[in-house]
C-alpha cells in the first residue's frame, strides 16, 4: 500500500513509532539486503520519514 507524505502521516508514526521497514521484518535477510519472500523491497528499505514523498507498506510484513 502507498501512503503520500502528510503531515498526520509522519506525526502518527512518530507518536506510536511505528515499525514498517524491510530491517524491521521478520522476512528480511541481513546479509544479503533482499526479502526473503522474493518481493522487491527497494521503497521499503531504510526509509526516514523527512525524505519520502510517501510510503510503501508491504502486505506481507511480519514485526521481527
């Protein structure tokens, strides 16, 4: 899912710290920087909330 870059947006995943990143999930291999699903995870990799115009959320993520 995309999510465009509001200021609600960043506020609440602040406020709740909210985990949504490829390094965050359980379907992350360190080693080699790729799901180990075989999605592509480019846009959900080391994301800063300042930098992005908006935000992918991966339907298959699992909190580590």
């Amino acid at each position: 899912m995309r999510f465009p870059r509001t200021a609600r947006v960043v506020g609440e995943a602040r406020k709740f710290n909210l985990a949504f990143t490829c390094e965050r999930c359980a379907h992350f291999d360190p080693p080699s920087g790729r799901c180990a699903s075989g999605y592509p995870n480019q846009e959900h990799r080391d994301v800063h909330l300042d930098e992005r115009e908006a935000f992918v959320f991966c339907k298959e993520f699992e909190l580590a």
